[in-house]
C-alpha cells in the first residue's frame, strides 16, 4: 500500500526485491508445469528451478547435500512434519519457555496423544536461557531438543551452538526454528550442530507466502507428515525412500519457490552479516527513541545488546491493540499487537496480562520511517497522558 510505513516483517517482510515478482510472472507466463511430472520442456524447466532453490538455499545455511532440503508451505509445516516424523511414544522432548505455537502446539499434541514427555526451559524476562538449567533435564529417553534461534517476541538470540555441542553430548537431536532468523542470522548447519532446520521463505529470505522449507540430516529419517504422488517410483505402494520425494508429496508450489530462489540469491548477494548489522543498527535507533518516551517499557535485550529487529513495547496500560489500531489508523504505520503465538514468551515477559506492540524492522526499513514510529508513540502517549 503506497505510503504505509511497514514494521510487521516478522509476520512477513515486505517489500520484495523486484527480482522476486519478476521470477514469479516468468514461471507463471513460460513454463508454469508440473515439476519431476514429466519430461517435457516445460516441465524439465520448472524442476530445475526447485533444484536451482535447493541448491542456493544449501550454500546459505552451509548444506553439503541440496536434496537433504524439502519444501514446505511454510515454517509451521516444516516444523510439524521433523517434530511428527521423529518423536516417537515414550520419548522426551526439551524446549524453552518462548517458543512459538507452531513448535509448542505439535509438542503438546504428542503429549496429550502419544505419552510423549515434555519439559520447558524457563529463561528470565529477556528470554535467555542457562546452559548449567539445559544439562539438568536431560533423561536416559530424551531424543529431541528444539529451539528457536530468535524469539518472534523479544528478538532473543538463542546460543544454538552451545545448545548443539550439548544436545550431541547428551546424544538427542537438535531442531532448530530459524522463523526469525533464516536470511538474518550466520546459519551453518555443520558447525552449530543443527540436526533439523525449519525455514520461512516469506521473511528474511524475501520469498513470498506460502514457501518455506526443512534440513533434515542425512542420518535422520522421518516419517512423512504427507503421503502421496511424489513423480518418482509411482509402481511403489509406499512413500519413496529417496529425498527430497519422499517429504514433498504433491505439486509443489513452483512459482513460489522461484519467487523464493531470487529472494535467496538477494540474500546471498547482501551478505546475512551486512543484513542483520543494519537491522541492528535500526533497531538500537528505534530502542533509544522509545526508552526517551515516559512511560514506555520494552522488552527482550536491552540498548547495546544483540538482537534480531524485533522491538516489543507497551505505553503505561494502555492497551497493545488500540495502540497498533491508532498507529495503522491515524499515522499509516503498520505493528502487530496482542500476543503474538507465543504466550509463555509473554509470561516469561510479564505482559500475559496486555500482549504488547511488536513492531519489527527489516532489509527495507528507512530511519526515516524508524523515527516517523518513534514520534507517532510519543504523540500516543502525550495524549494519554492528559
């Protein structure tokens, strides 16, 4: 919408880089066919552009083999089908206390349903979390630890590689959430121990909705969430055992995942680390500017820290919601309030009570609009303040 001031990028970035749409109306106009569902041009061509994806997505998160990677919808998916693929009865799981609904649902499901166990690990009102608490609660049957690499509240970065060293220590796998973090933060599967990787492609990868995807590491098997026609050994009656087939029954969504390669290539030309400097640098401008506001009180790290652009914040008692609803209404700026999906982030944080305004920057956030957010706030609060 031409003037609106966009900080909703953790629910899903925008804009696109022109490269993104341009790739998508191509797919659409040219060879808009059935990947890996035949052998005509049209669809040879629309099968290179899913292993084209695959391939730029493995170099980003370092992925030695491109086909240990599956499309998903988006990160609920992937995140569904490495929990429901890997927890068996009688096993026990680790998480934190921030972690989204899309991890927390899945898990309690498998408690209620199939006598899965199940412990959080409390972090305190930044969403951090102590290392010495994680050893404490492993048991002889745990077999999964899942994390969140940032939390989609506070903007927290989790120590992945600590938690990974730890996890193989204890002989349990490592799932991490990068819905916050993929296309933002260094991600290298290898090196930070991460057994399972679910990604977003319509945020910091600058894909469009509806794309997404899972690492799965060779060693790990899962038992598909989907069953169906896959193209490859339909003479089969079972799901086909080669990857990615045997995670991505179906038609893919070919024009998504070429909208999502050219946001991947983007992100690869950038550079993660000149990306999450710049949001980073925004953010401390946006932190500094609401902590100048009396009565304002933001959550997760503090000024200095390391976060992710992820700024939650209340004025005194007013409520999240009127606040996102007088910012999109009388300022043209776009927040997302209440409680984001992740309300036992929101009891670490003390806000269960009222939620909280997120607004969240991205690659194309300006310090213009930055400082637009900060002067519309202190009007808002000046007028409550009468």
């Amino acid at each position: 919408m031409k003037g609106v001031m966009y900080f909703d990028q953790a629910a899903s970035s925008w804009p696109k880089p022109p490269a993104v749409m341009d790739a998508m109306l191509q797919n659409m106009h040219e060879f808009a066919a059935n990947p890996g569902r035949g052998s005509h041009q049209m669809a040879v061509k629309a099968s290179r552009v899913l292993f084209e994806t695959r391939k730029n997505t493995a170099r980003l998160f370092g992925i030695r083999n491109p086909n240990d990677i599956s499309f998903a919808l988006n990160t609920t998916h992937a995140l569904n089908q490495a929990i429901k693929g890997f927890v068996k009865a009688g096993d026990h799981v680790i998480c934190t206390n921030i972690e989204h609904n899309s991890v927390r649902r899945p898990l309690e499901y498998l408690k209620a349903t199939a006598n899965v166990e199940l412990t959080y690990i409390p972090s305190d009102e930044q969403g951090n979390i102590r290392l010495e608490e994680l050893k404490k609660v492993f048991q002889p049957n745990t077999t999964l630890v899942v994390v969140n690499h940032s939390s989609n509240l506070l903007g927290t970065i989790m120590p992945v590689s600590e938690i990974g060293d730890i996890s193989r220590a204890k002989g349990a796998r490592l799932l991490v959430d990068a819905a916050q973090s993929a296309g933002i933060l260094p991600i290298d599967v290898a090196s930070m121990n991460i057994d399972m990787l679910a990604f977003p492609g319509h945020k910091g990868l600058l894909g469009p909705q509806g794309t997404g995807g899972l690492y799965i590491h060779p060693d790990i098997d899962l038992e598909p969430l989907l069953h169906g026609g896959t193209g490859s050994q339909s003479e089969a009656i079972h799901q086909p055992t080669v990857r990615p087939d045997r995670y991505e029954a179906g038609t893919q969504n070919t024009v998504g995942i070429a909208g999502l390669n050219e946001g991947v290539k983007f992100v690869l030309a950038e550079t993660v680390e000149k990306i999450h400097e710049k949001e980073w640098r925004q953010t401390q401008l946006l932190m500094e500017g609401l902590l100048g506001i009396e009565g304002v009180t933001i959550l997760g790290p503090m000024l200095g820290q390391n976060k992710t652009g992820i700024v939650s914040f209340n004025i005194n008692d007013v409520d999240s919601s009127e606040v996102a609803f007088i910012l999109d209404q009388s300022f043209q700026i776009a927040v997302r309030s209440g409680y984001h999906c992740t309300p036992l982030a929101h009891e670490a944080a003390g806000t269960l009570a009222k939620g909280a305004v997120r607004a969240s920057i991205g690659y194309y956030t300006t310090d213009h609009e930055v400082k637009a957010l900060i002067d519309a706030v202190k009007e808002i609060q000046t007028q409550y303040a009468k």
